[in-house]
C-alpha cells in the first residue's frame, strides 16, 4: 500500500461501509471479514452491505454491523459461474434493483469511505453513486481478480465482451482510488483499465496466520488412509483442476498418493467423470466445501494450485501458514507476491500438465525440499499477518477521508481542494 496521507486525528470514528454481493466466494469475503470483525472500533465504524445474506462466511460476520437489502434471495441471487450472470432477468436486477439497493445503503449510513469488492459489485456502485453530489462518500473499488480474465469467462460474444472491458473502465476510473491486491495486478489493472498511477493502491490479503496454525491442529475426520495432495477452490474453470488430475493421473502419482479436492462449484460431475475416464476416480477424493481447510492442509505432504488466474491466491498462503509445501502455477496474478519462487514455494506454466506432473513427482520423492519450502514459506507468510495488513488499509481509510473531509470544507468555502489532495468529482 502507498499514500501520503497527511497525519489526522479523528473526533470520531472514520465511518467504513464495504459492499458486496455476498460471502459466497473466496479470499475477497474473508478480507471483509476480517475488515469488518477486527478493525480497531475506536478509530473506525466499519459496517458491511450485501445484496444477500449468504454464504459460508455469513455466520462469521459481526451480525450487528452487516446490512442486507430485502427480498435479496429474490432479486439478487448472482452465486455461481461468471457466464451464468448474461440472462435478461439478472441483467435487469443488476442494472436497476441492485444499485437501488447499495444507494439505499449508503444514503441511511452515510459513510466517510465505501468499499466495494470485485467487478460485479464494483459497476453497481459505481452506478449507485452517481449524482450523489455532497453526500457522496470517498469510494475505493477494490479488485481482487485479473479482470480481463473474468470477462472472457463471463461471455464468449466479443460485442458483449467490449460492453463489459469499456463499462468496466469507465466505471473504475471513476474511482477515488483502485485498491489490487498484488503487485501484478496493480499493473494490469493501470494498464489494462487506462486509470491513473496516482489513484492505484496495493494491500496484500491479509491472513490469520495465529488463527489459521491453531485451527491446523484440530482433529480430521474423512482423510484418506495414504498421503495425499491438497488443493483447494472453486470447482470453475478459473481454477483448471482438470489439468491437476490429468497430471495425476499422467505420472502414475495415484499408485502412491490421493488427490484431495476442497470446494464446491458447477463443474463437479465434469470432474468426476474426468477422474473415472482417466482411472484415478477411486483416488480422487472431491470433500466439497470444508469448514476447517487448515486441518486438511497440515496433513497434506503438498499443497497443488493449478489456477488460470487469480489475484492474490489467499488459499496458498493459508496453506503457507499451516506448513505446506506449495507448487502452483505461475499465472496472472499474484503468486510471485505469495512466495519468493524456488524458496518459499515453486511455480510451473499455467495449464502444463507435463510440467506439473513432474514438478509433483520430484517433490513427492523429495521429502527434505518439500521441508525446506514449508520452513521457509511459514517464514514468510508472516508478512501477509493481519496486523501488517489491517494497519494498510487502516492507512488507505484514513486517507480517504482526510480527502474527502478536505474537498467538502474547500467547497463550503467556495475554494479548491487544498494543493496536494486530489479533486474527486462529486458525481462520479
């Protein structure tokens, strides 16, 4: 995270409103969470927003702070595969209720900063904000995805496609600041969404290091009675676990390990029957969505994340904490943040079963490297603790509202903004 905020002191707690769909989903919910349960409540107010009351994360939220829009589970059911989202009844719903719904939000809380998670979510307040004039908070649109990626899943018509990148765009640079969550990724996102360097922000996803080594500990029912191999994430395209299998089934690595699949998500009988076609089903053990994933990653002699991309790929850092070693591939983005590639972690080509296969094997008959990048990984892992990180984005909220509190008091007094702090349009 960068800034250069000048030092401020609060009369009152700095009010945070983050939004989103749901807790369905991965890293970007357990941020929110995190965010919402462990902020420092003297200095920040923060409250969450979603569309819908749901998702595995949901009972881990801070009931009292978190607001869902009515008759969400009716109009606003958006859990599921990208492309699943291009009907005509979700497109009205996103286009027109859910807006309402996140500007209904915000007029009742009236935040000094919002919050919004992942593209989807991101284009509706962009258009809940709109015309908002004074009351308009500061609003950070935090990207947790490679972007480009995501549209290519969500429609395979170009014209749609182009729709999509061009209102994408335009609703990100009318951000105060885009918040990534990899080095990467910020990158990308400048270049790919023509913003501004200057209102580009990064925070690593923060990880409960202490948390996640004491829940490692806990008792596992259901393991396979051999050694295994781990990997864990939505059963969707982005996370390729057919080229994870096939490089199983490729080497001969199921005459001696199981394969363990955490998640859940639409392409499960697709999987099954690849695992039986290639005859590894009996070796292949698909667990779904798993309460406690630490117990399963402490077990596992390596943990295998075969994803096409990510943004900042939390499960490998989590499997970090619990002392796993970690292989995954080198995609678009932010392994290279997660681990220093061949010491706290090793990478191979996204979708190269044949160099997957063999990354496996040699590790698996390696047990004094896979030691060694499970030592060093659980070393650096510490970086990414929440403390470090929850004072980050401490930083960016305190930031954001000196701007914002800065530009309202030049505009009462019929000035600018003070030199140094950027005008921030209140109608974007």
């Amino acid at each position: 995270m960068h800034g250069n905020a000048p030092e401020y002191v609060a009369r009152r707690p700095f009010k945070v409103l983050l939004l989103l769909s749901s807790l369905h989903g991965g890293g970007a919910e357990r941020v929110a969470v995190h965010l919402l349960n462990q902020m420092d409540k003297a200095r920040y107010d923060v409250r969450m927003g979603l569309l819908r009351g749901a998702g595995p994360y949901f009972d881990r939220a801070d009931q009292s702070r978190v607001i869902v829009a009515p008759e969400g589970e009716t109009h606003f059911n958006y859990d599921g595969p990208n492309s699943a989202q291009y009907t005509p009844g979700k497109i009205v719903g996103s286009a027109v209720r859910a807006p309402l719904a996140f500007r209904k939000m915000i007029a009742d809380e009236r935040p000094d900063v919002v919050m919004s998670f992942l593209k989807g979510t991101n284009l509706l307040v962009w258009l809940a904000l709109m015309n908002m004039g004074a009351r308009r908070p500061s609003w950070v649109a935090r990207e947790g995805n490679n972007v480009l990626a995501v549209i290519d899943e969500e429609t395979s018509h170009k014209t749609v496609a182009g729709v999509s990148l061009g209102l994408t765009r335009k609703a990100y640079q009318r951000a105060d600041t885009v918040l990534a969550n990899s080095t990467d990724m910020a990158a990308g996102l400048t270049r790919d969404l023509h913003l501004d360097p200057a209102a580009m922000r990064m925070i690593n996803n923060p990880i409960d290091v202490a948390g996640i080594r004491e829940a490692a500990q806990a008792p596992l029912a259901g393991a396979p009675n051999r050694p295994f191999i781990l990997t864990a994430g939505r059963l969707e395209y982005q996370k390729s676990h057919e080229t994870l299998i096939r490089a199983f089934a490729r080497e001969g690595i199921w005459r001696t390990h199981s394969l363990v699949i955490l998640g859940k998500g639409s392409r499960l009988a697709e999987l099954q029957r690849l695992a039986a076609q290639l005859g590894v089903g009996e070796y292949v053990r698909f667990i779904g969505f798993a309460p406690n994933p630490y117990a399963w990653m402490a077990r596992a002699e390596l943990f295998v994340l075969p994803s096409r991309w990510e943004g900042f790929p939390t499960v490998a850092a989590e499997a970090m904490a619990a002392g796993t070693a970690l292989l995954m591939s080198d995609c678009s983005f932010g392994p290279r943040d997660v681990i220093e590639p061949g010491v706290s972690g090793e990478l191979f080509p996204v979708d190269d079963e044949t160099a997957l296969g063999a990354a496996m094997t040699r590790l698996l008959g390696d047990p004094a490297r896979r030691a060694a990048l499970a030592a060093a990984g659980t070393r650096r892992v510490e970086r990414f603790a929440l403390a470090p990180m929850l004072a980050a984005y401490g930083e960016l909220f305190d930031e954001m509202t000196y701007a914002r509190s800065a530009r309202l008091a030049a505009r009462a007094a019929g000035g600018s903004p003070p030199q140094g702090l950027p005008e921030l349009s209140a109608t974007r």
